[in-house]
C-alpha cells in the first residue's frame, strides 16, 4: 500500500514534470525533419505519437502516410505534410493544442476545443477528494513523463471482499483507478485477485466514467455516478458473469498470442520462460503443430477460430500476474498500467470460440 509520504513526493514528481500545453495556429508548424519542428524560431522534437495525431488532424492515416515516405523519401513526405497542413490550416484557421516536455519534445497535438484540458491539479484535487469521501487506499501510482498521463489505483477497504460465485480462488477487493490523460479524466473499476494479488482495470463495462469536461453539470454526473458505483461496492455489474464465462471458455490461439505479444512488447521476457506465465502454451503449440497447422501462415481470423489448452481466464491472469509483480524482467515504462488495463479489456470483450458449434452434421 502506498503511504501518505510517497503519494507527497509522487504529486510533487507529476506536477514538477508536466508537459507544458500551449494553443497555437496549425500553420505555425514547420516540419524541419520527420522528428523536428519550428515554432516562433524555436526547434522542438515531435514524437511518433504526436505525428500520428497530427496526420489524423490532417486527415492522412499513419499507413499512408508511411507509404508515401517510401516512395518519395523523408524529404519529400516532409515537404508534403507541410504544404497540406498549411492548406487546411488556412483554408480552416485550425488552432491545435500542442503538448511540450520539459526536454522540449512535442508528445500530442489535439485540436482545440475538442475537450478541456483538465490540469494535474484539478486531477490531484479530485483525487484525494474522492479518496477521502469514498474511503479509499492507494494500490499504485504511473506518471508517464513523455505525454503527461498520470494514472492511480485504490481499493476500498470497507467494501469487503467481492468473491465470484463459490470459487474459492476468485476473491478481489475492488476500488477505482482513476486517470488523467489529454482527453480528460476516466475512472473505472479497479478488481485486485487476492490469490495472487492480481490488478486488472476493467475501462470495457458500463461503470466506467470518462469526464472530458470542465462544465459543473459534468462534474456533477461525475461524482453522482461514482457514488452509485460505490454503493455497488465498485465492482462491475456484469464482472462475475464475465469472469465464469472466461473461466469455462477456451482461449483462441488468436487470444493467447494477444496475451504472449503483450508482454513480449512491453519487457524482455524471453520466450523460453513464457510458459510460466501462460501455462499449457508449449503443450498446446506442439499439438496444434502435430495435426498439420502451421501457426505462422494463418490469418488472425483463422487464429481465432483455433482453441488452445488454455482457458480466456488463464491468459488473462497470465498477463495480470506478469503486470502485478517483479519477476527481475526489464519492463517499459508505466507497461504494468498499460497490461492491467488491456487485461481488462480482454475481459470485456466477447471471446474468440464462446459462439462455435463444434458438433455440426455438415
């Protein structure tokens, strides 16, 4: 659990380190490079994320776009961003918020107007709020230094344990992860497996919030739908439905190797120690290999119509288990927030094989 001591120096970190945001014309921004631009005589650094929100603003998709710089080189993709984004800039005098770090590196471009910017101490403000109100303690905390995107995970103490049905290995204590990013604030409900002390961010049901807003009727909705989910102990209505159906459900190939590429892309895990976390996942490849199918040549929906040994809950906790602890894995940063969330969103979805008729006359 977090202490008050390091909550005060986690604030501290996050509003110290910022992005600075700032409205600006659209056409005041010069490509120099792919990943250097002017502005007011100054030479910032833009990354990947920011040059894809700014193709979306333009109207080109990243595809495209990477496709043109194929075929006439980074000079000339630079030069054709530019003439279009002053076209459009002109044509529609687009003023874009642009998000700079302390290192002088643009990380998002939005278009102004789009949402409010909900500062970080707004977001600090409404989060010790809720914390004392609802009682909660502090799981986590990840402040994403490129984009400026704080996330924060509680549980609720007094909301007792949640158990699914009569499984004695499915008990959570449930509370609200709450985050702030460029697009506003978005609580969800926070499932904390006592088992093996799991985290999972289920952002999918309909108990999650998102506020984009600073108008006073949003807030108010805000704190009137976290005090409903309150009374309903946090957890997701359909959690324990969905949970049973993982459960009984086995995971397409497509769906493992969702779980596999996740922690794959987000650390340096090597693939001889994957079946720790996916167990069963070596049995089943030498299986599915041993009836004639070749893993390699087959499409993502031929993959999700191929069921494994392992079960939707399995991966799952697999990629949980993986986030919620140190194993001595080199991870990204802020990846442990990142796999949480996707889990949750792996949850949420309808599974690959729940539907097949495997006994067919045909």
């Amino acid at each position: 659990m977090v202490t008050q001591q390091q909550y005060s120096a986690f604030r501290e970190d996050v509003l110290r380190n910022q992005p600075i945001r700032k409205t600006v014309a659209l056409a005041d921004l010069k490509f120099i490079t792919m990943d250097c631009v002017e502005f007011s005589g100054l030479k910032l650094g833009i990354n990947r994320q920011a040059l894809k929100d700014l193709l979306h603003i333009v109207g080109i998709s990243v595809s495209g776009f990477n496709n043109l710089e194929s075929s006439v080189g980074e000079d000339g993709a630079q030069k054709f961003l530019n003439a279009l984004k002053n076209a459009i800039a002109s044509a529609k005098s687009l003023q874009v918020t642009i998000a700079v770090t302390p290192d002088r590196v643009i990380s998002r471009i939005q278009k102004s107007g789009s949402t409010d910017l909900i500062s970080a101490e707004s977001y600090f403000d409404t989060f010790e709020r809720l914390a004392n109100v609802h009682n909660l303690d502090i799981q986590s905390m990840d402040f994403n230094k490129g984009n400026g995107n704080i996330y924060m995970s509680t549980i609720s103490p007094k909301s007792g344990q949640y158990q699914v049905g009569n499984l004695s290995d499915e008990v959570f204590t449930t509370g609200l992860s709450l985050s702030r990013t460029m697009d506003g604030i978005q609580a969800d409900p926070f499932m904390h497996r006592l088992v093996c002390t799991n985290g999972m961010v289920t952002r999918m049901f309909e108990e999650s919030f998102k506020l984009r807003s600073m108008d006073p009727r949003m807030w108010q909705e805000f704190y009137t739908h976290l005090e409903k989910i309150e009374k309903a102990g946090f957890a997701p209505q359909k959690f324990s439905e969905k949970v049973n159906q993982a459960i009984i459900t086995p995971a397409s190939l497509k769906e493992l190797e969702q779980g596999i590429h996740l922690l794959q892309q987000n650390s340096n895990v090597p693939d001889s120690e994957l079946e720790f976390f996916f167990k069963g996942c070596k049995n089943t490849y030498n299986r599915i290999h041993s009836a004639g199918i070749d893993t390699v040549k087959l499409t993502d929906a031929q993959k999700a119509n191929v069921r494994t040994g392992l079960s939707v809950w399995d991966v799952i906790n697999g990629v949980t288990d993986f986030a919620s602890h140190n194993y001595g894995y080199e991870k990204k940063a802020n990846s442990d927030r990142h796999l949480q969330m996707r889990a949750g969103d792996m949850l949420s979805k309808q599974f690959d094989t729940q539907n097949l008729v495997l006994n067919q006359p045909f």
